[in-house]
C-alpha cells in the first residue's frame, strides 16, 4: 500500500486566492457603498415623512394649534432645544416617540456633503402646509411632502 502525504495549500496557491479576494473586494466596494448611502437616504426620507405626520398629528390637538402659532412661517430645526415648552412640543413628541431626532447620511445622492447632515428641518404656513427638510433648506433637501433631487431619484 502506498502512503501519501496530504501537506495542504502551497504558498502560491494561497496568495492566488488572497489576490482574487482583494480583486473581487475592490470591485463591490463602491457599489456596497452606494447601496448604504441610499439605504441611509431612504431611512431619513421615512423619518421626515413621520416628523410631517406628527406635525399634523399634534395640529389636530386644539392647545397644541394655538400654541403652534410660534413656529409657523418660520424655518425650525427639529431638535428638542427648539421644539420646546409649549402644548406643541409636547405634542409632537408624544407623537414622535422619541426625545430627539438625528438623520443618518452625510451626503446626498450625488455624493456631495450635506450643509447640515443629520438636521431635519420643518416649517408650516396658515393653509395645512408642513414641509419637512433635511442636511439643508433648499429645494433639493425637501423630504416632504415631495423628497427633493438631492434625496431621492
């Protein structure tokens, strides 16, 4: 009977295969980030639509209208330092369920930096209009009631 011996991998072998690797790793990099950065965009997208459901929501409430009336006409940062100490507020996030909101991207679908990533912005006028921002307050950042060029495709 004949004995063989089983020594395994050669060096070459091994390094053949750590290049195919790194080969196929640099190929689906970009687009493995590109898939995250839309995901990221979509989650904010949904955020914004809730920070605009919650807006409606706490209008509904009669003290909470009334005492929205400081925040209308006027571009407000979503964030508990600025929607605070009235019926509103209280409002809102009661119906936001969470003490703070925070976007997840950095930049938009062009890939170019946000103005300001991670910062919804809101605002609402006398005819039931809520409109909701985010990284920035142009027309590209909107996110509702339609998402903007720079959001959404």
């Amino acid at each position: 009977m004949k004995k063989t011996s089983n020594k395994g991998f050669s060096m070459v072998e091994l390094i053949i295969v750590i290049a195919i690797m790194a080969i196929l790793a640099a190929a689906l990099a970009p687009a493995l980030i590109k898939y995250i950065n839309k995901s990221r965009l979509s989650t904010d997208i949904q955020t914004g639509t809730s920070i605009a459901g919650a807006v409606s929501a706490a209008m509904a409430v009669e003290s909470a209208n009334d005492a929205s009336t400081k925040y209308t006409g006027s571009l407000v940062p979503v964030t508990p330092s600025n929607i605070t100490g009235d019926s509103f507020a209280e409002e809102f996030w009661d119906v936001m369920g969470v003490d703070s909101v925070k976007g997840k991207s950095k930049k938009d679908l062009q890939s170019s930096a946000m103005p300001a990533p991670g910062t919804f912005y809101m605002s609402f006028g006398s005819k039931d209009q809520i409109i909701v921002w985010y990284g920035g307050s142009d027309s590209a950042h909107i996110v509702s009631p339609n998402p903007g060029s720079a959001l959404a495709e």
